[in-house]
C-alpha cells in the first residue's frame, strides 16, 4: 500500500503543552481543543490489523475519547484512495467501532476555531455534548 506523497509534512513532533507527540498542526490544535472541552483522551492507543485485497496492513486512528475514535485528516489526504480503503475496511471489520474523520483546514488556528468545523456537523456536535455532561456525571 502506497503511503502518501505528503507524509512527513504535518508538522509533527512533541508539544509541550500536550504533553506528547502528534503527527500534525491539526492534531496538536484538536488535542488542546479535548483538552479545552474538558475531555480524557488518548492519543493513538490502538491499532487494527485490516486485510485490503488480501494484504495486511493497518489502521490507527488519531484519538479515542470515551468509546469513540477521531481521525484527523487534511482536505488533500481525505480524499486519497488509499486512505478511503483503509476507512471503508476498518468500518467493514470493525463494525463495533464508531469514528468520525474530521477534515482540518487553514481556519484552524486555535482551538477555538474548531468549534466553526464541529458545528457543520451535527451529529459530532451532538456527541461532544453528550461526552461533556458524562464527564460532568463523573466528576
């Protein structure tokens, strides 16, 4: 499977005001936005195995938040084929699992900016307030 012409170019590495790594600017400014939201994340703790046209290769999503995975894309790297693949197979061989690919853009200078992208998608905002009065209950 062929990775991307543009990998390597997200401005990884370690934020200090994370307090880990993340492969780009968009996942470091959606990392301090969980945070800003009050909601435990962990930052790629699995990967899943998928079998595509009998090769093995595998997937690992950017974030998991209470039951639920976040892939962060760019509006280049979402549209790949080899990427599309990889979504449709895990969604296929891991039915259980729920994701959501949320698709980073220039807009996205702060967390804040984040609020405008999970606003165009309803069902995600939905979900963000149900995470938030769960983390609410537990407190």
């Amino acid at each position: 499977m062929k990775l991307s012409p543009k990998v390597g170019f997200g401005k990884g590495g370690f934020r200090k005001d994370i307090g880990h790594y993340v492969r780009s600017s968009y996942e470091h400014i959606f990392a301090l936005w969980l945070i800003h939201q009050g909601l435990y994340y962990k930052y790629e703790p699995q990967f899943f195995t998928l079998n595509i046209n009998n090769e093995v290769t595998t997937f690992t999503p950017d974030f998991w938040v209470n039951g639920y995975w976040f892939e962060i894309k760019n509006s280049y790297n979402i549209t790949l084929s080899y990427f599309q693949e990889k979504l449709k197979q895990f969604k296929l061989q891991y039915p259980d699992e729920v994701i959501f690919i949320i698709v980073g853009d220039s807009t996205w200078n702060n967390h804040e900016a984040i609020n405008v992208t999970i606003s165009n998608l309803p069902e995600l905002a939905e979900l963000i307030v149900m995470l938030k009065q769960v983390v609410c209950i537990k407190d």
